[in-house]
C-alpha cells in the first residue's frame, strides 16, 4: 500500500496557528487504497515541541503521526531531515503559518 507523508516543518511555532494545522492535518482522509504519516518537524524551537502538552497530546493520539527534532534551525536543514525520515512515496508540505 502506498503513503503518502504530511510534513510540517516549524520553528517555535505560534500555538494557534500549529493547532489549527493538527487539526486540518488530523480530519484529512486519503484515498482507500493509501496510507499515511505525518512528520510535524522541529527545526531547534527554543521551547521543544516534544515539551508542548498540546502537540504530545496529538502525537500520542495519532500513531501515524510522529515527531522530527533538528538541533540546526532553519528551513533547507528542517526539510532534508524530513525527507530522510519519510517512508511514503509521496510528500505533502504543509506550512505553518
């Protein structure tokens, strides 16, 4: 079965905003014959999304979802670890803002 990856890739995010993505990114459904994983990326946030209540809530809700720590900030380091890290076929880019 094909997958298709959702990436987020952020950097101390707004709270409002990234849980709208979670949200959105939580009610998509893919085709049938898809499956699905979301890497939410965090590119060296001063506060670690992994110390976040509300996006360890949503990561230990879904299990297709999981999260990508980069010590090195920026958009080009967030993004190659997120292709390093993604098993589907197909990536989908989602911005956080």
């Amino acid at each position: 079965m094909p997958t298709l990856s959702l990436i987020t890739c952020t950097r101390d995010p707004d709270p409002t905003m990234l849980r709208r993505v979670l949200v959105a990114v939580e009610a998509m459904r893919v085709p049938a014959a898809w499956d699905r994983e979301y890497l939410l990326v965090d590119s060296a946030s001063a506060h670690p999304l992994a110390d976040r209540a509300e996006e360890r809530l949503f990561l230990d809700r879904e299990p297709w979802a999981r999260l990508v720590r980069v010590d090195v900030p920026g958009l080009a380091a967030a993004r190659r670890a997120a292709v390093r890290e993604a098993r589907g076929s197909l990536l989908i880019w989602f911005d956080d803002d």
